[in-house]
C-alpha cells in the first residue's frame, strides 16, 4: 500500500535525488521512498545501540566470552584439535 503525500524539497536537493535514482534505475519516488526508508532503520538501531550501552551491555565481551566458551567445548570433546569436517 502506498500514499501519496506532497514533499517540498530544495533543487539541489531534488536534482541529486533524480540523477541517483537514475543511477539506480528506480523512479524517483521509489528512490525516495528507499531513502527515506534506510534513513528511519538508522534511527532505530541506533536508538537501540545507544539503549544497549546505556543498559551496560558490553556485546563485544559477551560475543568474545562465548566464542571462548566454544572452544572449551570443542577442546573437551575433540581433544583439543580441530574439529573433523
């Protein structure tokens, strides 16, 4: 489902929309649309990284700790060696 709504933009800023909409081979309001679209997942996910720093979350030490882990695991049942493919 799609809307129509009418959007005020500078020339500039409309002439770089359609060159890489052409570009894209998409027509302009599906360039903005995907534009507009990429820009509000941004948003989000920032949004949600800063959440996850502000809860003290530290991913990058959870993600280490569980690859540590894994190894440990591999360690204990294939001897220490990689595992058979």
């Amino acid at each position: 489902m799609t809307a129509k709504v009418t959007l005020s933009f500078s020339e500039e800023t409309i002439e770089e929309a359609r060159r890489f909409a052409k570009r894209d081979g998409m027509s302009l309001s599906a360039w903005i649309n995907q534009a507009a679209r990429e820009k509000a997942l941004r948003e989000v996910f920032t949004a949600h990284a800063a959440a996850v720093r502000r809860a003290g979350f530290d991913l990058e030490a959870t993600a280490l700790a569980d690859e540590r882990e894994g190894e440990m695991v591999d360690d204990a049942m294939f001897g220490g060696g990689a595992r058979a493919a």
